[in-house]
C-alpha cells in the first residue's frame, strides 16, 4: 500500500529551512500555474507548484500566435486606438456568455499584457488581429513562440526564487498527480498527491491550473460523457490534459458549467506519411491574419479565414478535403519565423509558384487564378465602399466577399493581397490542415474573484481556478489569442484573491526581482570528455544512434544523448526521433533561448561534434536544476523544438 508522508521530506528546502510565510498550493506548472505563483510571491505568500508531468509548462508553451490585450502600452505606441469596451463586445459577440467574467477576462488583459514586457522583461512588441477581433490586440515577440518565451520566462523566475530561498519561499514539484483535496469546514485546505509511489500531502488554499480534458479520451472520460461525437478527432492537447482538476473539484462540491462546449480547431497540421496521427500541431492562427487563404480539394475558398473557430470548422464539414492554407511570398516574410519553423518539422511545404501548387494539387490553374482574383476584388470593393456589400460580415457590417459572403460570415478584413493574375507565378507556403480537439470552454464555475463556486452559488472557501480548468469564461467558442489571456488575467485574479484570503490585512507586496536575487551569472559547467581521434564525435557516429534505447541528436555543435528522456517528452517519442543521429540546431534555435541545454540539461551533453571540437567554447551555464528544484531536467530542452513536430498545441491567431 502507498504510504502517506508529507513532501517535506522530499522537498528542496535547505535542511531546517522555515516556512517563512503563508502557504498556497498551485496545481498545474502551465501558464495559469505560473502565473498564479508568481503573483502568490508578489503578495508576499509562499508557494508549492504541483505538476504531474516531467516537466511543467503544459499546452501554454506550445502556444504560437500570441496573447491578446486591450488598451496595452504596445498598442499606444503603434497608435492602435483599441479599448477595453470594444475588447469586451467582441468577447461576447466570439461566444462569452457571462458578461461578468467576461469583463474580468477584458479588463485584466492590458495589465496583465504591461506586466509580463514589465515583471519578466517579455519582448511583446509586435500586433496582429486575428479571428473575430475588431483591432489588432494579440501581442508576441520578434523571436520565437510566443507561449513558450512567456512560460518559460515564469518558471525560471519560480526556480530562481526557490534557488535562493532554500524552498522555503517556492518549490516546484514534478511527476506528481494531485487525486483529492483536503477539507475541513467545509473549506479546502490542502491536498493529497502521488509521486514515486507514495501518497503524500501539502497543506494550504489549492488553486486548480491544471487545463481541459482535450486528450481524455477513455470510455468514462469527460470527453466520453459531455462529446462523445468527437472521440474520433486528433486533438491538439498534450496527453496530461485528463479533467483531474475538474473532477476533484466536483468531489468537493464544485459546480460545473458549458462542459459539452469543447472547440475543434480547423487548422491542426497534417504531416503526410503520418496523416492519421491522434495528436497534431496546430497551424497558428496568425497565418490566416496575414493572409493566408484555405482551399478545398477543388481549388476553391470556401469560408471567411478570419472567422470564430467553429464557424471555420462547421465549413470544412460542408466542404471537400483535403484542406490547404496557402500564404503567399508577402505574408510569408510577414510571419517567417512560423514558416520556416513548419517548413523544419516536415508540416508545410514551399512551392515555387501557384502553377506548381495547381498541380500537385490536380486542379485547374485557371480556377485557382479566378478564385485568387474574386478575393482581390471584393477587397478592392470594401476598400471603397465598406458598408455597400450585398453579404452580411464578420463581426458585423457588409462584405463583398463571395466565397465567405453565401456563408452568412462575410470577409471584410483583407491582409498581403495578390490578383489573380499574379497567381501562376507566386510562390506560396503550404500546409494541408484538418480540424482538431483544441479546447475546452467548460470548466469549474468562478466568480470574478476565480473563487470555486458550488451548485449553490456559494464559494468553496480556499479554493480558486485558473485557465482551461475553469469554466464560463469563453462561453460556446474562444477567441484566438484569448487562452494565453485568460492563463495570466485569472491567474493573477486568482493569486491576488488567494493571498488575501490567506494573510488578509497582512499582505505585503514585494519584488520578484528581490525575491529571486535579479539575473544571476553563469557558471562553467565541467565538460565531459570527447571520443575520436579528433577530440570530438563525428557525424557518422552520432548517425548510429537513432533508436528508442539510444537516441543521440547534434545542438550548436553539442553531441546529446537524449535517451533518457523520451519516455518523459511532452510532445511523444517521436518528436525527439524524427531528429534522432542528426543536426537539430536549426529547429532547436528557433524555438529555444540560447541557456536551455546548459542551464536544465548539462548531463545531456556527452561531447563535441569533431568538426566543432577544436574551436568550441566551454559550455556556460547556471547550476544545474534538479527534479526537486524545479521543473525539470530539461525544460523542454530537446523538446519543443523537437516536441513541435508530432504534437501539440498553439496559440493561432484564433488559435491557443
């Protein structure tokens, strides 16, 4: 039988270390998790992160298009005149239904937007509108993804913290499942969890962070109960995403609400020779906002690209597949990065020009060309007249647009606009696309403050949700840019509240800044030796190890043996295999911030690729993160980058 002990025993605490203030549990190391703690310790309480995974992050760091906000200092200085009342309708017109949380959501979104560039030093510089969005508002940075470069930069701020501490101010557990939560009077006051296994406990208010129940796919799932009509989809959504916050806050008395409204996403990457993979990456967004065009199998458009989700989704349904978004040479270099990313992980493909598209495609060159041109001139037309067309648009007015326009959800932003008889010669970026589980807008019901409510409409005292756990927020359909949003908005609604109710007068803001000892320098990490007569190993040795029992791959001329890992990779075995005995520096680059491999991963490294071996320099790194220190080994070293390839999610423009 589990024995039952407390996680003291198995903390990172120093020997003798004191609890030195008030005590939160976060159950969840995504996003919301994150932001929860951090605000926990900006408040002056003390935090445990609970994450069943290996290593935390969660769908929030798959995420690619961005995080909306309204009223943003990035904003002002582009001179978008976006408000929080114009915000707010077109959240409601998207699909909320609760005008009061809602409003949270809204609100919150330019601080929490302020905070992140401020607090973590974020480069959210650049704007887009994306579906259902009346002004540009979903912010990311010049490199990288979005969701990752946020997330990450809250877990290392977490680990920073309870480096300096001594645990004693933060802890960060992985591989352990929180199962059931403590009460006493009716108020929640801490919970029981499994790890190596044993059943163990932490005491204190709980906040649930833990996602959706997008990849519970068993018999008696939620996904079972509540939509059994989508069992049979790929989802987007990483194997951890089971419902267990919901469900052991239903145990207690929660209530819950939209349960069955679970949004399929229609733009979920296929990769050809593995089309019928469960879980699929997901097209951000932001590629449609720049103007790529989806086509059906026949060469024809055949809906409004910047329209809600299941709007887009209901479409393809109607239509022939299979599906391509198409983006051509201008917005390619709009949202390059994206490209090229997609283009190294085998989920899009350039062509040359529309002609050779057409072709492989087996349809008409002159259909396309007409298609392209009709899109062309019903722009023309809106540029002149925008409230003369005879089509009903979206979010509201008059379109032009044919194709989208019969839908009753016409197009009437436009974006990189070609004529048809550009089309021939235009070189494209394409990646064939099929709707996939992405989100769950149902959840546990909250109050503004994300207080768990009961069927009853009382407040379960010292609990509070944050994220996809929660339910009411997004009502039938989520905006694009809106579950990174909703991750930090509630998230710190949710950490302020909580540090109230734990110290009450007595909450004293302080500095993460302070907390966490500001930017430490690094260290030299001890270089293990090379093999080979040339001090290093070559390529065609690293070539040799490409099985489950020994996989080895190449990072910025570093030899890694990632074996070990695999069984723990949030994105699946394969992620890490497809680059199994190659060079991944390129993909590995794009996604990671350059102190990944020394700071989480130093053991990884077995030695130097030979051509590099004689003018390397010594690896830099701080010291390294152990599994009770933080969040893991790797962050998701070999993993995004690698990890993006099979799976997961997005932040598209309407996207995660």
């Amino acid at each position: 039988a589990p024995q039952v002990g407390h996680v003291a025993s198995h903390s990172s605490r120093a020997p003798g270390a004191a609890m030195s203030a008030p005590q939160a549990i976060v159950i969840g190391g995504g996003l919301a998790g994150m932001t929860t703690a951090n605000t926990i310790l900006e408040h002056g309480g003390r935090v445990v992160v609970l994450d069943k995974s290996a290593f935390c992050g969660g769908n929030s760091s798959k995420a690619t298009s961005g995080i909306n906000g309204s009223e943003t200092k990035t904003q002002k200085a582009k001179n978008i005149e976006d408000t929080n009342e114009l915000f707010l309708s077109d959240t409601l017109k998207g699909g909320a239904k609760k005008p009061e949380i809602a409003k949270v959501l809204v609100y919150e979104s330019g601080p929490a937007v302020d905070w992140l560039m401020e607090t973590f030093k974020l480069d959210l510089s650049l704007v887009a509108r994306l579906g259902g969005h009346s002004m540009p508002r979903t912010h990311r940075g010049k490199e990288r993804f979005p969701g990752m470069t946020i997330t990450y930069a809250l877990i290392q701020m977490i680990e920073k913290v309870q480096e300096k501490s001594g645990g004693s101010m933060a802890q960060i557990i992985t591989k352990a499942k929180a199962f059931e939560l403590i009460t006493s009077g009716g108020a929640v006051t801490g919970v029981k969890y499994q790890k190596n296994n044993q059943v163990l406990q932490e005491m204190g208010p709980v906040i649930l962070c833990s996602g959706g129940f997008g990849a519970d796919f068993e018999k008696d799932s939620l996904l079972g109960k509540h939509r059994p009509d989508l069992l049979h989809l790929p989802t987007s959504n990483g194997e951890h995403c089971t419902g267990d916050g919901i469900k052991m806050g239903t145990d207690v008395g929660a209530a819950t609400i939209d349960l069955e409204w679970v949004q399929v996403h229609p733009t979920g990457l296929v990769k050809v020779g593995d089309e019928d993979a469960k879980v699929k990456f997901l097209a951000a967004e932001a590629l449609r906002g720049v103007g790529g065009l989806l086509f059906d199998a026949t060469g024809k458009r055949f809906a409004n690209e910047l329209g809600r989700r299941d709007y887009v989704t209901g479409e393809m349904w109607k239509s022939k597949a299979p599906f391509r978004l198409c983006l051509n040479k201008a917005a390619s270099e709009e949202i390059h990065w994206h490209c090229e990313h997609y283009k190294g992980r085998g989920v899009m493909k350039f062509y040359s020009s529309g002609a050779e598209l057409a072709k492989e495609m087996g349809v008409s060159l002159d259909l396309m060309s007409k298609e392209v041109q009709a899109h062309y001139e019903a722009a023309m037309k809106q540029e002149k007249d925008p409230n003369g067309g005879p089509y009903p648009a979206y979010p509201d007015g008059k379109s032009w647009d044919e194709a989208s326009g019969k839908t009753g959800v016409g197009k009437k932003f436009f974006h990189n606009l070609i004529d048809g008889k550009q089309f021939a010669k235009e070189p494209f970026n394409v990646a064939i696309v099929t709707p996939v589980i992405h989100y769950c807008m149902g959840g546990l019901v909250i109050s503004e403050k994300s207080e768990v409510v009961t069927e009853a409409g009382k407040v379960v005292p010292g609990l509070y949700a944050a994220g996809e756990v929660a339910g009411g927020v997004h009502g039938n359909n989520r905006l694009g840019g809106s579950s990174l949003l909703d991750c930090v908005a509630f998230g710190r609604v949710a950490g302020r509240a909580c540090a109230h109710y734990m110290m009450g007068g007595n909450v004293k803001m302080t500095s993460l800044d302070s907390l966490s000892g500001g930017v430490g320098g690094a260290v030299a990490v001890e270089q293990k030796a090379d093999s080979g007569a040339g001090g290093g190993y070559t390529l065609e040795e690293v070539s040799k190890h490409t099985s489950k029992t020994d996989c080895w791959v190449v990072v910025s001329g570093q030899v890694l043996n990632v074996t070990s890992f695999l069984k723990d990779h949030p994105g699946g075995e394969l992620a890490i295999l497809t680059f199994a005995g190659k060079d991944a520096t390129v993909e590995f680059d794009m996604i990671h911030p350059p102190d990944v491999i020394s700071k989480y991963a130093p053991d990884a490294v077995i030695g130097k690729l030979a051509e590099a071996a004689g003018g390397a320099a010594p690896v830099e790194a701080a010291p390294a993160v152990k599994d009770s220190l933080g969040c893991g080994t790797l962050f998701l070293l070999v993993l995004l980058a690698l990890w993006a390839l099979t799976a997961v999610a997005v932040v598209g423009g309407l996207a995660f």
